[in-house]
DNA sequence: TCCGATTCTTACCTTTTGGTGAGTACCCGA
DNA sequence: TCGGGTACTCACCAAAAGGTAAGAATCGGA
C-alpha cells in the first residue's frame, strides 16, 4: 500500500504499516515465535517468495521484523518480531477478536 | 482490496472489511456523528467522489454503514454507522491509540 | 560431476486500485 | 432562461499491487 506523506490520525499511521494483503497475517505468525524463511512461505499459503521477501523488508525497515543472517550451507535466515512489533501486535489484539466472532458473517457476504 | 473467499484468522476477516485506503478513516469520521456526502468529501481530503460512493456503497453491503436519502431538492443523502460499525470502530481503538503513540516515529521512516 | 536444499533476485506481465473530468437530474431563485 | 447546489454515474486512463517463472549462490553428499 502506498503511504501518505502525514497521517491524519493514529489510525491512519497503524495501516501505514500493517497495510496490505499480508503484513497483518506475517505479525501474527511471527508472533507465534521465532520463524525461517520456508517456515513463513509455508504457513502463508499462497504467498510468492517476491511477495514474501518484500514484506518482510519493509517490516524490517519499519522496525517490526528482526532478521538474523546464519552463515550456513544451506542458508538459514530467522525473522522474528522486534518489541516495538509486538507491542503492534497486542494493539491488533481487539480486531483480531472482533474478527473471530464476525467471520461467518463477513465470509457469508460474498457468496 | 480484494477479498479472500475463506479468512485464516479473525485479523484477516476484520481487515477483509476495512482494508484499502478509505474505509478505517470513514468508520471513524462516521463514529463522529450523522454525516451528509458533502461533509465527507470535505472531511476526508484527497478523496475523489467516485472513491467515496464506492467505499460507502461496499461498507453499507457489509452493513457496517446506514445510508438516508431524503427526497428534497437539492437532494439529501444521510451516512451514519450501524451497530455493527460501531462495534468495530470500538475494537479498532487500540490500533489507534497504538498508531497516535508511534505516528511520529512512523512518519519519519519514508523521509 | 550433478543434484538438492535454502534464500533470495530479477524481468515481465496481469489484476486491482485509484484518479480525472464530464455529464445527469432536480427545483429554486435571480 | 440560466446558474447554483447536491449527490451521484460513467468512461477512460494511470499507478500500484501482486503473481509467475527463471536464475543465482553455496556446499555437502550420492
């Protein structure tokens, strides 16, 4: 999602970050606890390794996502979340649970 | 944004319904009170009309938003948000009581 | 020597989203 | 008769997001 220059509330700058079709979904499984690359193209199924990579970077680059480098043959990359993605994460905490108790009904609106 | 037929967590289907660039930031001026077309065409700057219609058509099919018309001339059209809405605007506080705290760390990111 | 595992990287293309500008319909008041 | 105000609607185009598929680098083991 392209970004404003300023967000007009605290709102706005939330989605600045987790915006998008995959970022909210990364935030919880990394919140789960520490993943690799191949875990998190796993668990995301239909994700593309692009999509994937550049997600993760822009959350990297936002402070949300740890990366650690392995020097190993194979490579092995970890990600895991920062404190600051974390704390992202709790404050999602309400929308998630207000999701769970809508799903049937937001999911039976398309149909 | 386009939907997914099947949510994986409650996240997801929340942001099913609020994601995209408009509709968290219409939610909130709606939670403000009652508000005409014009109003919220001045009140969310840099939209266009036919975003506007369109974002507020899709929240009053999902039944987050109640649309009034009065059959007056100049013609009255009245927005306000269901039940429904203000339940989740309510579990959005969080996410933007999250996003006040860090918005300025946030913008500063993309300078 | 060739294959497999793993994490990317790149080029190219399609789909989706968003913006522009014009037009419609209505009635009122100048 | 003409312009103003309101809430759209439509056709067309541009920008952004997202997908596909191929390739690169590395080393161990068959």
């Amino acid at each position: 999602m392209k970004r404003r220059r300023t967000y007009v509330c605290g709102l706005d700058a939330a989605f600045g970050v987790v915006g998008g079709k995959w970022k909210a979904l990364l935030l919880w499984e990394l919140d789960q606890g520490v993943r690799r690359f191949g875990e998190l193209r796993r668990a995301l199924e239909g994700i593309s390794e692009k999509m994937l990579i550049q997600q993760l970077r822009e959350m990297e680059h936002d402070g949300l996502v740890h990366r650690e480098v392995f020097r190993e043959v194979p490579p092995r990359v970890e990600y895991s979340l920062t404190d600051f993605g974390r704390s992202l994460n709790k404050a999602m905490e309400p929308l998630g649970d207000w999701g769970e108790e809508h799903k049937a009904r937001i999911e039976a609106l398309h149909l």
